[in-house]
C-alpha cells in the first residue's frame, strides 16, 4: 500500500509505533547515570565492607597483640615466681644446709681430687684428694677424718679407705680450736691399681680409728679430669651379692720376684678381693706364700689390710690388694724364688673366744717359674692332723745365730744381743702356742737374764714340714755395759700367757763363747 493512499490516521499510528521502537538520545544517558549510580552504590559497599573487615582484623590483631602481650607478662611473672621459689627453697636449702654444717664438728671445702700415680706410692693408680678444713669445735684425741672411695673399673666397684691427714706437721687435728682452718691431704688406691679410675665418689666422715663415731661430713664426685661436691648422677652404689659360695672371692692373682731391705729375694702378690658378705673389724685376711729355698719351705704370712674405720666394705665392693713377702733381710735368700704355693685365707674370731679365729680357705695358687696357676703345687699333699699345743716333740729349731750389735744410739762398748732361729713344724700347733727365748750373757762377775720376744709367723698358720724364720733382739731398754764372756740362748714353747704353773718345753739351747756359737750349755 502507498503511503499516499494511507489516512492521515493511520500515518499518525506508523510514527507512533516507529517512535517506541528507536530510543531516543535522552533515554541513553539516563540508562548511563543509572549504571553509574549502581556501580558507585556497590563500590561504596564494597569498600564499607573492606573497611568494616579491615577494622575487626584491626581490633582482632590489637585483641591479640594485648592477649599476647598479658600471656607473655603472665609467663614472665610465672617464670620470676618460679624463679623467686626456687631462689626461696634453695635460699632455705642453702641455710639449712649451713646450719646444718655449723653443727658439725669439721667442715671440708674446695675438695680435689687427682692423680697421684708413683707420688709416695707404690701403685700408679693411687688418687690423692686435698681439701680445706675448719674446726667448729676442739676434736677428741682419738678422732680423724677418713674417706671412702669407691670407683668404676670395667664391671667392678673398686672401694678404697684411708685417712685423711693434716699436711702440716706443727700440731694434730685434736690441738686445733673453734674457727681455726688447715689443709688436709690423704691417698686411695695406693695398692694394686696400675691406673688411674673414674668416676668415683668419695665420702668424708669423721670417726675413731675403728668403728665407734661416724659423722658423715663430705661427699664429692671425680670424672677423672674435675672434682664436684655431691654424689656422682648416677649415684655410685655397690649392687649385695647374694648366692656366693665365699664371703670373700680372690681373682686375678698376679705375682712377680722382688726385692727386700739388703737386696734379699722376695715375691710381691697382687689380688682383686671380692666382698660378697661383710666382714668386721675384727676379722682378717691371710695371704700365705710357702716358697722352697734349697730343701726348706720358708713361710711369710702377710695381711690384707682391712681397716675402714667408720666405713664397712659393702657386698658388692672389690677391694685392691699387694702383699710383699720375705721382704726382711733376715731371710736373706740369694737366688729369686720360683716355687710357691700361695693361700688366701679369712680368720674371723671365734665366738666367746680371744685370740683365737676359725679359718675359711679362699683361694690357693701356685707360683712356678715365673706363672701362677690355679690349685696347690702339689695337689697330692696329706692334709694336715688336727693341731694341739705345742710341746718339745712339735718343732725342729736350727740356723741358730746368735750375735751381739751396738745399739743404735747407744754408747761405745755397749751391747745388745741379736737372734735368729729358722722352727720347723714336725706336728701341726693350735693358735695358743708360742716361742721365747731367753738369753744369759755374763759380763764381768755379774749375771744378766732376758725374756725375749722373738717375731715371726705364728706357728699355727704352718703345716708339717714349714719353716718360719725368727727374729729378736736382747738388751735393748738397758744394754750390755760391756762386750760378754758368754751369752746362751735357750728357746721354749709352750702356752702364750701361760698361768702360775703351766711350765713351757725347751726346744734347744746354744752358746755364744769367743764368737763362736755351738749347741747345749755354756
């Protein structure tokens, strides 16, 4: 249809309808400030939002900061109050602990302990210990300060007792006042360890010679470079043997030839002692060395020194010991040994008895060509009868030498009268047995007699066929005034401390006439 020929109404309609299809200029813009409008709105709330976030992160981060800050004054008033407790506790530990010392009759300070390997002992493994001391209160006479050591080696527990003694010479312990200070030194281990041990732990106490007083003073642990006061971490204690079929156990034995005063041949023994019981001050333990020299047995006994004063060894402990034997000149043998049975022995008192000890065998070696081994040399050996008192029938006595000697210090042409005798066991002897002998020497017209004691190993410890070398001296406390026309010398044996009428059997008798000495009277 053309538009000519349309209505004017119905062009009015087209435009209309034309017009609501094409937008106009002014609609555009409006659309453009909406989405303005909407972009800034949510902008404006994206930020409210961010910074609505940013203030809780900043008063959370402000809430932690003050929260870290109150738990890090907490913790440090915690730690300053921890602090100020212990400070307390060890301030009251510190002043008990003083108060506690001050009651104590000695204090020890700045205790060291060392080395002291070939320094005045024979074992290069000895420790010695120095310390100051200060005397609270004037000592009895017979009290000294003692220390026990006690020290790891391999799977032992090595124990050692000794006193501990002023280093000065000017005056004793029990010569010192209230508040006055000295120093002190002493040694442990000065037998039979070839080297230095550690750690050990060591304590002082205060105590008699033996047994009696025992005041804990002291306790220090050495790591073998430094010394601590306090028990050594872990704390050093031997573990009780139980089941043991000894109370004391002998192990590894070692033994080598010396020599005695005058060059004399000797054999020096080493041991390890074990404790497996406990034994008292009464106790003692043996060791006997019987060495063939030509066509005797010489006997030597030696004793393991025990002693531990206000100590005990404890079960579990080993104790180190060396023993010398025929070390005196008077044996005098020219060629080393090198043949020895070798026992160990423990004599404990018997019970309701004095003087008189029941023996427990340990251990025997034998020394043979510069080796020890297990058992006796002569395992065939008869074992001995029972002993009983000794009697004229009971020893052989022989090697007599009877001689006269200037007393040391004494005047000129003053004498005392020297004897030896080796007594040989025919018949086993009991422990109240005992030798003397008596010696008459004429000077001028007068008469002078003396009841000798004579030294040497106590005959019950010997078997048949043993010989013990003895030893004494005559005149000594009043010397003879002049050398003797004749001296004879005559030994008995019988009961020691014999009562009013128990009479002793002579065993021989010699005479010393123009220095020749013969058998029988003067």
């Amino acid at each position: 249809m053309s538009p000519r020929s349309t209505s004017p109404s119905a062009r009015a309609a087209l435009v209309l309808f034309a017009s609501m299809l094409v937008p106009t200029a002014c609609d555009d813009k409006k659309g453009d400030e909406k989405a303005d409008a909407d972009k800034a709105k949510a902008d404006e709330e994206a930020k409210k939002k961010a910074d609505e976030e940013a203030a809780k992160k900043a008063t959370a981060d402000e809430e932690a900061k003050k929260k870290a800050a109150a738990d890090e004054e907490a913790k440090k008033k915690a730690a300053a109050d921890e602090e100020a407790k212990q400070k307390a506790a060890a301030d009251e530990e510190a002043k008990k602990k003083a108060e506690e010392e001050a009651k104590k009759p000695v204090l020890l300070s700045e205790i060291q302990i060392k080395g002291a390997g070939g320094m005045f002992s024979g074992s290069s493994g000895a420790l010695q210990i120095n310390a100051k001391i200060k005397f609270n209160e004037q000592l009895n006479s017979g009290t000294f300060v003692h220390v026990k050591s006690v020290c790891k080696k391999d799977a032992r527990l090595v124990a050692d007792v000794a006193w501990v003694n002023l280093t000065t010479y000017d005056k004793q312990m029990h010569q010192y006042t209230a508040g006055e200070t000295a120093e002190v030194m002493g040694q442990v281990y000065t037998q039979g360890a070839d080297a230095a041990m550690s750690p050990c732990q060591m304590e002082f106490r205060l105590g008699s010679g033996s047994g009696g007083v025992s005041v804990p003073l002291k306790t220090a642990c050495f790591d073998g470079s430094a010394t601590k006061e306090g028990p050594c971490e872990p704390p050093i204690a031997a573990a009780a043997m139980s089941g043991a079929s000894q109370p004391i156990e002998v192990a590894d034995v070692t033994a080598k030839a010396t020599t005695g005063y005058g060059s004399s041949q000797g054999l020096q023994l080493s041991e390890v002692l074990q404790i497996n019981t406990p034994v008292d001050d009464s106790a003692r333990i043996t060791t006997k060395a019987t060495c063939t020299v030509g066509t005797q047995k010489f006997v030597d006994v030696q004793f393991a020194p025990m002693f531990a004063g206000p100590f005990k060894y404890e079960s579990g402990e080993s104790v180190l010991r060396t023993s010398t034997h025929f070390w005196s000149q008077g044996f005098a043998f020219t060629d080393p040994l090198s043949l020895c049975d070798v026992t160990f022995a423990l004599w404990k008192q018997k019970t309701g008895s004095w003087g008189e000890y029941e023996e427990t065998r340990l251990k025997q070696v034998c020394w043979r060509d510069a080796k020890i081994n297990e058992g006796a040399c002569d395992p065939a050996a008869p074992a001995a009868a029972t002993p009983t008192l000794l009697a004229a029938g009971s020893v052989t006595v022989d090697g007599v030498k009877l001689e006269l000697a200037a007393p040391y210090g004494g005047a000129a042409n003053t004498f005392n009268a020297k004897i030896q005798a080796d007594v040989t066991i025919k018949t086993p002897v009991d422990q109240q047995s005992g030798i003397d002998a008596h010696v008459t020497c004429k000077v001028g017209s007068a008469e002078r007699v003396e009841k000798t004691w004579v030294m040497g190993v106590d005959l019950y410890y010997l078997a048949p066929g043993e010989t013990t070398r003895i030893t004494g001296q005559a005149f000594t406390s009043e010397p003879l005034a002049a050398a003797p026309k004749s001296c004879e010398v005559v030994f008995t044996g019988g009961k020691r401390f014999a009562g009013p009428g128990e009479t002793q059997a002579e065993l021989g008798r010699w005479c010393l006439k123009k220095d020749k000495l013969k058998a029988g009277k003067c």
